[in-house]
C-alpha cells in the first residue's frame, strides 16, 4: 500500500527551505542525461521571497 500524499501551505521558514533544497536536488543542470531522459526535473529554481508569495496567493 502507498503512503498518503499529504499537502497544504507552507506554514514556517524551514518549510520554504526544505522545497528549496529539493528544487535544487533536481535541477537539470545537476541532473545526468540518463536521469533527464527517464525521469522529471526541473527547469526553474524559486528564491524564498518568491515562494513566500506563491504562498500566500494560495
């Protein structure tokens, strides 16, 4: 059985951090072709204050 995916807004600093580290984590340019080619990425990397305001739209 799958665990459930569990959502919501960002609720803390450490939170916008935690999403910056695996934006970065994923990246193509950290990325190996072999890895672009069987999986996704990522084309953008968001700064905090950018997150912050997605965010609070939300």
């Amino acid at each position: 059985m799958n665990p459930a995916i569990v959502y919501g807004q960002v609720s803390n600093d450490k939170e916008i951090q935690q999403i910056l580290d695996l934006q970065a984590q994923n990246l193509s340019a950290v990325l190996s072709p072999e890895v672009i080619a069987s999986q996704e990425f990522l084309t953008v990397r968001h700064d905090p204050a950018v997150l912050q305001r997605m965010n609070q739209a939300g």
